[in-house]
C-alpha cells in the first residue's frame, strides 16, 4: 500500500508542476500578446505622425510658399531680361567648370 501511496504522491507532483508550468506559459504568452499590442499601437502613431510632418515639409516647401516668403524677406524672382544663354559645348570641362 505504501508503494501505492508513493506512485500517487508522485502522480499528483507532476500533475501540479505540470499545471504550475501551464499557468506560467499562459502568463508569459499573454504578456508578449500585450507588448505586441503596445508596440503595434506605437507603430501606428510613429507611422501618423510620419505622415503628418510630411504633409508640413510638403507645405512649408511649396512655391508659392517660398516665393511668399522670399518676398517678405525683400526678394523678387530674377527679370528673365537680366538672363542670357552663352553658347558653348557641353562637355566634362563646361560642367566641372560650374561645380
């Protein structure tokens, strides 16, 4: 009987650690489902505000806005009377001239 006893004693051990290890991988699965919705949260506002500075780049670089800023500043587009087209070959030393 006291053999009987021990097979049970060890039965219901496992049973228990068992269980105790079923609970704790249950928890650790929930906790990594909660940080993935915490970081998929982040992500969706990180990938908003992405999205709105590059509506204000857009904005803040248009032409009429630079061309409205340059003329607070004092600045008028160039007279195209004051440009001239020079005649000449274009070539590697035409273009490492104007660098």
């Amino acid at each position: 009987m006291s053999r009987m006893r021990q097979a049970l004693l060890v039965a219901a051990v496992l049973l228990v650690a068992l269980a105790m290890g079923e609970v704790v991988l249950y928890n650790f699965r929930l906790s990594l489902a909660l940080r993935m919705e915490d970081l998929e949260t982040e992500r969706t506002a990180l990938i908003r505000e992405r999205e709105e500075l590059e509506n204000l780049k857009a904005a803040l670089l248009a032409p009429y806005r630079l061309e409205e800023a340059g003329r607070a500043l004092g600045l008028e587009p160039l007279p195209l009377s004051q440009l001239a087209l020079v005649p000449g070959e274009v070539g590697e030393d035409a273009i490492a001239s104007l660098r």
